[in-house]
C-alpha cells in the first residue's frame, strides 16, 4: 500500500512540471517622444516558476553590454505571479536610433525559450511658440514627425482647459502622410479668444497620444503665447546740404507685415509733394518680429 502511494506522488509532480514546456511571451510597445523615457515590457505566460533567463537585446546586442547600460537602462524581471512573470525595461533618454528590442526568456529545465520584437517607435514634437498683437487671428501649430500611423492630438489652454472644435482645431490625422511620417496639427485663435490670454506670457499646450499603442503615456509640450510691445524707433542722421540721405524706424512688436507706412514731411505726405520723385521709400519686409521703412532723400 505504501508503495502505491509513492507511485501516484511521482506521476503528479512529473504533469505538473511538464506545464511549463510551451512559453509564450506577449510584448507591449509603446511609441514616445524622443529625449524622454519609455518602458517597454513582455508578458511571460506558460510558466510555473521564475524564469531562469530573461535576456533583453537592442538590435543584436545584449543591452547589458553596452557602454551606457548602467546610466540609461534599468531592467526588472519582476515576481512570478500564478502562471506568468512580466519583464520590463526603462530606457531613460530615448534617442533617435531607439527602435527594436528583443525579449528572449528562457527556462532551462525543460529547453524551452521564446523570443519577441517590442517596437518603440520614437517621434520628436515641434511646436513654434506664438508672438500675438489684439486684432487678428493667430495660428497654434504642432508638428509630430517619425509617425508610422497618425496620432490624437489635442491642444489645452492656459487654463488646462481643452480646446474646443469652435475655436477651430485640426488633429491633422486626417492629412497624415504615411511616407513622410509627419502630422501637423492646428489651432486658429480668434481675436474674441487672443483677448481674454493673459499677459505678457502664457502657455498653452499641445498634447500626442498614440493610437497604435494605446497604453502608452501621453506626451505634452509647451508652446509659448508672447504679447508683443508694439513701438517705433526712429534713426536719425546729420547731412550736408545738397547731399542724399536716409533716415528709418524700426517698427517692433508685430507679427505681420503692414499694409502701409506713410512718411511726412511737416504735415504732408511726401508723395504730395512738389517734387515727390526727390523721396524714395522702402518698407522693408517683416523679419521676426520687426520690420524697418526707411526713407530716402
């Protein structure tokens, strides 16, 4: 009797054991901005113990040995829970040539491994800061480059508040250009709208959110909303009788060029004159936030 008990006790530590002979590994991307951090993660599953091996790779190489492992990587292999264990792996700085990953776990009682590819599909932001004047409209632009498939982009006020479809927003998905990986998203602020931002700064911001991978963090970037001091400095000259002469001003804190600058002379405009051929006048162009006229005589 004693040796039928022994028996059945071997059988069924042999069937559990055998369990762990089909290991699958579930990875989880994420797509992140570039200068940020990212951690990505496979899923373990088939498993009735901690994994003897869990070995990440970027490209073909082994992270742990390259020369910036210890300040930009931080790998955890977790604790086994029920029938799985998640591995995990925080890139600090995400850089450029951050793309593929490779998880490969391994259990070495049975000779059973699997390996996947995480995908980290990296994008940078750029997003113009605005020189506003009361008046006019101003576009907010947001542009996300490196894209594989569009994003949700949102833009939130000074306020936190998010921005309404009446103040004319466009995510840019719908233009979204898959060769070229880039998505421009806008925001048209209306003179009712420019009025109420408070000055002399203020920010808004525009906010990415992946749709390929879903659980990944949104990502967030200022955009500087700058009241410009609009003002004129003249420049001056000392000239001898008979001789030419040009004089400007330096019109600041605008951020379109003008319709018009008209130069007098006394009272009267110096295309009035008696002999407006003697005066030459040059707007300029708008350069930044200024723009010059000058006036020839």
């Amino acid at each position: 009797m004693r040796n039928d008990y022994i028996v059945l006790f071997l059988i069924t530590a042999c069937l559990e054991f055998l369990t762990t002979d089909s290991i699958t590994v579930v990875p989880k991307g994420r797509e992140v901005e570039e200068g940020t951090s990212a951690t990505l993660s496979c899923v373990v599953t088939g498993i009735t113990k901690v994994l003897d091996s869990v070995i990440w790779e970027k490209g073909n190489t082994n992270v742990e040995t390259l020369a910036d492992y210890s300040s930009n990587y931080r790998k955890t292999n977790g604790n086994f829970e029920s029938d799985r264990q998640t591995t995990t792996l925080e890139i600090i700085d995400v850089g450029n040539a951050d793309v593929d990953y490779k998880c490969t776990v391994k259990e070495n009682a049975v000779d059973a491994d699997a390996s996947q590819i995480v995908r980290l599909e990296v994008f940078s932001v750029t997003a113009d800061n605005v020189y506003i004047t009361p008046g006019i409209d101003h576009v907010v632009t947001c542009s996300i480059s490196g894209l594989s498939a569009a994003a949700t982009v949102t833009f939130k006020n000074y306020n936190g508040v998010a921005i309404t479809d009446s103040q004319i927003v466009d995510d840019g998905a719908s233009s979204f250009n898959n060769s070229g990986g880039v998505q421009t998203a806008t925001l048209t602020l209306k003179p009712d709208i420019i009025k109420d931002i408070p000055k002399p700064t203020s920010t808004y911001k525009c906010i990415v959110q992946s749709i390929q991978y879903s659980d990944s963090p949104p990502q967030e970037n200022d955009i500087t909303l700058q009241w410009l001091s609009f003002g004129i400095t003249p420049t001056g000259m000392e000239v001898q009788e008979n001789n030419q002469a040009t004089i400007s001003c330096l019109i600041t804190g605008i951020t379109q060029a003008f319709d018009s600058v008209v130069w007098k002379k006394g009272d009267t405009e110096t295309a009035s004159l008696s002999n407006p051929s003697n005066y030459v006048k040059t707007d300029g162009i708008l350069d930044g936030n200024s723009q010059t006229t000058t006036l020839q005589i």
